[in-house]
C-alpha cells in the first residue's frame, strides 16, 4: 500500500485550518431539538426515551447530591456515541480516536470529582489511599501505589477509549484491503471475507456504544466514590 495504515488517523487540515471542529460539532446539528409542540414525533420519542432510562441506570447507585451531574454525564454519552458512531462511515474522520481529546475529555472530569470529593468530605477521600486493617510496615508503600492508580484513572480512560476505536478501525481497513486484493484473484474467498468484514462493522457499532457508555460509568463511579 502507498500510504500508512495510520493515516486514516492524521486530523484533517484544510486551507491550513483543522477540521476536527467541524466533525465535533456534527453531534449537534445531527440531533433533533424537540419542538413546541405538545406531542413529539417517533425520533424524539425514542431519543427522550433513551435518554431517560440511560441517566436512570447510569445514577441509580448514586446518592442524590450526584444528580447535578446528569446532565453532563448524558451529554457527554450522547457526543461519545456520536462521534464513534459517525467515524464508522467511509470516508470520515473519527476524532475519539485522537488521544488528546479523550485525555481532555477525561482529565478535567476526574479532577472535578477528586477536587469535590476533597471539599465535601476530606477525611473519606484521603481515607481510600490506606485501606482500613492494613500493616504497619505496608503503609508508606501503599499509600504511594494507591496515589498512582489514583492519578493513572485519567490516563487509562483516555487510552482504553483510543485504543479500542484504533484498533477496530484498523482491522476493518485490513480486512477491505483483503477483500480488494482477493475478488479478482479468488471471489469465493473474497466472498468469505466480505462477510466477515460485515461482521466485524456491526461489531465495531456495538464496540462504539459500548466504550462510550464504559468512560461515562467509569466518570459516575469516581464520582460515587466522593460525593
């Protein structure tokens, strides 16, 4: 191949400006906005409906000083399932799978949870760092190693949500090639790989729900842990 597997990657520049801000903005023109109307259509009927059952799971174990966060939590599901969603189609551009953004996404989100869990209730959110019965001699080092995982969090969210929409998107790019390569060659083989390709799409739709919904519970249960 002529060009790079990870090309598809690169953030499209034209006339020297980015286009990463065109395709996070298309959440927004894409969704309907409920009219004035008494009575909704079907769109938005499933649209509220998804809505309200994904922040009734989504906050069922939190106490109620975490309700505030519902509609942040929702929005942010709704922009992650889009963007994920709309990378799958050819020739666009996915920017969940740009680490920065997801490291943007994730770091001021898991700061604003540690800063709240620090102004409420300091002597809880310290207490997570020693787990309660431990050694004596254990101590300094577990408190070294529970700061670490604390401050990994961010990290982890931003890279698992990189890595899986990377990787799906790089293994569908193989398989098309394959399936290229193959038609003219073997069809009946190619045949074979066309449906495995088809497969791994409707995979990678469920991998683009899944991971979206993974950080924002993942978000709500930091939050639970101080609030």
């Amino acid at each position: 191949m002529a060009l790079n597997l990870f090309d598809q990657f690169l953030s499209p520049v034209y006339l020297g400006m980015p286009l990463i801000a065109i395709a996070l903005i298309m959440p927004w023109i894409i969704f309907p906005t409920p009219p004035t109307r008494w009575l909704n259509n079907r769109l938005l009927a499933v649209q509220n409906w998804f809505i309200n059952q994904f922040t009734a799971q989504l906050f069922l174990p939190l106490n109620p000083g975490a309700y505030k966060w519902a509609m942040m939590f929702t929005s942010l599901m709704l922009l992650l399932i889009s963007l994920n969603m709309l990378g799958l189609l050819p020739y666009t551009f996915t920017p969940t799978t740009q680490l920065s953004l997801n490291m943007g996404l994730a770091v001021p989100l898991w700061l604003a949870t540690v800063i709240i869990g620090m102004r409420n209730q300091p002597t809880v959110a310290l207490g997570h760092l020693l787990p309660e019965g431990t050694p004596v001699p254990l101590i300094p080092a577990l408190i070294v190693i529970e700061t670490i995982s604390l401050f990994i969090r961010p990290l982890a969210l931003g890279v698992r949500l990189t890595a899986n929409l990377t990787a799906g998107h790089l293994l569908i790019q193989l398989i098309a090639t394959a399936v290229f390569v193959l038609l003219p060659l073997m069809p009946a083989v190619a045949f074979l790989t066309a449906i495995l390709l088809l497969l791994l799409t409707l995979l990678e739709v469920a991998v683009a729900v899944i991971q979206a919904y993974v950080f924002v519970l993942l978000l709500s249960l930091y939050l639970q842990e101080n609030v």
